[in-house]
C-alpha cells in the first residue's frame, strides 16, 4: 500500500514542506490519540525531541492535537530516540512520541511513534492513523473539563543514564580508557558524555554544542572525518559516533577505522554466544547486511535471519521468534534484553565490556570478518512503479542468476523518497559494477 504520510520510519520530511507541517503535526497527535484510545482507553503521552530548530514548533503542534482529543501531555525536551522508548515505559505512558529526522539535515524533521511497550507501531496500527489524519475530526475533540493537559518534566534524563550504566557489568569499569564520543549536536548531546564519563573513562567530546541548525553538520555517524581526526590526535582508545537521536552508532578503532554496525553485531553475537546469552542462536539483520558477517556468523555456529530495511522490521523479527540481538550495517543495533529499540550508546558500552573484559584494543576485537564486496546506487525516477515492470523485473532476474551463490542482489524502493535503491555484493567486484551498472540504466530508461 502506497501511502502518504508514513514511510519506513515514521514520518519524515522537510520541515514546513509537504508533509511536516504544523498543521499535520497537530492532526497526527489527533489521530494516533484517537486511535490508540480505541485500543487502549488511556491517554498518557511522553515526547521527546532532538535539538533542530523546527523541534519547538513540531512538540507544541503535537501537544495542541493530543490535548485537543484528551490526552496529557507530559514533554521531555531534547532525548534520545532510546529514551524516549525506555521512558514511555518507565513512565507507564500509552504513547510515546519521538521528534527526529534522525541523521538528516536540521532542516528536515519527523515524528516516530511507540506503543505502550516501547516498540514501534505496526503497519495495521500506523494505516490507521494515517486514515485519520485527513479525515474531518471536529466531532471528536474533547470539551470542557476533558481537555487534556500538558507540562514539561524536568529531570528525567538522569533516569535514562542510570539506566545505560546498569546496563554494563558491574565488575567491570572503563577506568583507563580514552573515548572519545561524538554526539552529532544532537539528542545525546548530555547523556553519553554523562554516561561514559561516570562509567570511569576518560571522555573527550565532539558535537556536543547544539545550535538548533547544525546536529549532523560534518559530524556524527553520518561524517566520520571529524572523529577520525580526534581519535588519531588524543591518541584515544576508541571513537563512539552516534547520529542525531542517537538510535545508531558507528565505532572508530584506535588506528582510525571504522567498525559498521553489522562488525558491531558480529562482536556482541560471538560475545553472548560464549556467555550463553544468546537466545536461539540466531541474530536478525536485513537484507542490507554484508555476506561477509553472514559466512562469519556461520562459522561459529550463528544463524542469521534477514528483514527488509528499517529496524522496526528488525524489531518485530525479534519479538516474534524471541531473539536477542539484531541490527542494522547503519549501526541500529537492538538488544531486546535491555531496549525495544535501536540504542547506540548501549551498543557502544557492549562492544566496551567486551574490551574491558578481554583487555584487547578496539581493532583487534572489532574486525570479525572481511566484508565482500559491496555497491548501493540509488536511481531516481520520476512517477510510476518501474519495479512492477516486465523489463525491469526480467532484467533482475538475470542479473540474480549472473551473481549464482557467490553474491547477493537487493532491488527495493526507497520508504521517504521516488529513488530505487540498488544493493549488490559478492567476491568478483568486477562482476557486481557490471550488474549494479547495467540494472540502473534499465531502471532509468523505465522510471
């Protein structure tokens, strides 16, 4: 199903464009309050927000829709994505609502919903509310002494920090060890110093002053230059770079390389294999992650399990077959024995247990495998659907067939924009330019 405001993650999108606007801010917290309600028949939300500049104006038009239909409002200000899901919980709130476009520009922005539990909506739930959103709802407002209240809480990130330091052992400390962390200007611009500095290490910290313009500005998980640069010149241990909200983490080693998320789940699954913690044997990635962490996972008796692409998917993957660990190679790292979400900070304090346990460096821990070689081109099309298309579809069977097991292919496209993502990866790089090559032009000449 097409549709027109939610897409792989929430919804997302050029703030005051076309679908991130005051206005239908204000008719989303309506319709999710209506909706929910019908499930639930309690009206108790928790927001949170990163620190673009477009947040105030999207938290107040949410306050102004849930309040509108009866609902109290209590507002966390600048929070992790994690958080948010934690306190939604914690806080025995019915909804939980994060303002983020995660790792885009400031000048983009999006709303991310969780349930009562802390994980995040289903497709049911979500075209439920999408079929509201432009619906007339002036009859379901609340009146009189139903109209919901609203009040900012002060405080409640410490419980988020007290809550990531008990996630790392006990008999373990950081003492010694030089990090430096990346904050993104972003949600965690407070908490993951706090966090890793009380754990004992010696913090050093980049993008931790928020401007409300410049959270991902050549800094983060998305612009690695800048830790790269600082982890060399401090002669640090380790780089910990998160993105915008913090639901994501790329690790930089002490020689200046970098450890994607899907080395990152290689490390915690072989780490939780030897402790007995892992559940089922089994960690859940998608259909993004490389072929080299699955031929690693294999070796050591792990089996992998591939969703489509966003770490909701990944998510319901999890809680339906009981797994622990899952993720994304973008650093979206779940561990469902702590969080309902991705949480880069506690994936960055696993991978530190591990090191503090073993007494290694960063980078002899955190190459498992060798990645195969990997291309994503995205093709942009102008109206249609070229991957219903007969040329189209018989030239991806071919290519499919050209690749036979020594490589995969992944064609899919985009959750927010008219692009189509083409992924392909094996051990003849030659070969995989050649498919990613001819199938972008078939897709061109059909878009």
């Amino acid at each position: 199903m097409v549709r027109k405001y939610f897409g792989t993650d929430g919804i997302r999108g050029h703030a005051n464009g076309a679908v991130m606007t005051p206005d239908i801010a204000m008719r989303v917290g309506m319709a999710t309050g209506l909706v929910l309600a019908e499930h639930d028949g309690r009206q108790r939300i928790v927001i949170g927000k990163d620190t673009r500049l477009s947040g105030y104006m999207i938290e107040n038009a949410l306050v102004a829709g849930f309040t509108a239909v009866g609902a109290d409002v209590f507002l966390l200000g600048p929070m992790p994505t994690p958080a948010v899901a934690m306190l939604t919980r914690s806080l025995r709130a019915d909804i939980g609502v994060m303002i983020s476009a995660s790792h885009n520009a400031y000048d983009d922005n999006g709303i991310k919903i969780f349930g009562a539990d802390g994980f995040k909506l289903s497709d049911a739930v979500e075209a439920e509310i999408e079929a509201l959103i432009d619906s007339d709802l002036s009859r379901r407002l609340a009146t009189g002494p139903n109209i919901g209240r609203a009040k900012r809480v002060e405080g409640d990130r410490f419980r988020y920090v007290e809550f990531a330091k008990r996630t790392f052992p006990r008999s373990l400390s950081l003492d010694g060890l030089r990090v430096v962390v990346d904050c993104a200007n972003g949600a965690a611009y407070r908490v993951a110093p706090d966090v890793l500095w009380e754990l004992g290490a010696e913090v050093m910290t980049l993008g931790v002053e928020p401007d409300g313009l410049n959270i991902n500005r050549e800094c983060g998980s998305t612009s690695l230059n800048a830790i790269r640069a600082k982890v060399l010149e401090v002669r640090a241990d380790v780089g910990i770079a998160l993105d915008g909200d913090a639901d994501r983490v790329i690790i930089i080693d002490e020689k200046g390389k970098v450890v994607d998320g899907d080395q990152l789940l290689a490390v915690i699954a072989a780490s939780w294999l030897r402790s007995e913690r892992l559940r089922h044997g089994t960690v859940v990635a998608t259909i993004m992650s490389n072929l080299g962490m699955e031929r690693y996972l294999e070796s050591i008796g792990v089996s992998l399990i591939r969703t489509k692409v966003g770490d909701r998917y990944v998510a319901e993957e999890m809680r339906a077959g009981g797994y622990n660990i899952g993720g994304e190679q973008s650093g979206h790292i779940i561990l469902t024995d702590y969080t309902t979400t991705g949480d880069g900070l506690l994936a960055a304090l696993e991978l530190l247990s591990v090191v503090a346990q073993s007494g290694k460096r960063v980078s002899e821990i955190c190459h498992r495998f060798e990645p195969v070689p990997q291309i994503l081109r995205n093709v942009r099309f102008n109206g249609g659907r070229p991957l219903e298309l007969d040329p189209v579809n018989e030239a991806i069977a071919e290519a499919k067939a050209r690749l036979g097991d020594s490589g995969r292919l992944v064609v899919r496209p985009s959750g927010t924009e008219p692009l189509i993502r083409i992924m392909a990866e094996g051990d003849d790089s030659g070969l995989i330019h050649d498919v990613v090559d001819e199938l972008a032009n078939i897709v061109s000449a059909h878009g």
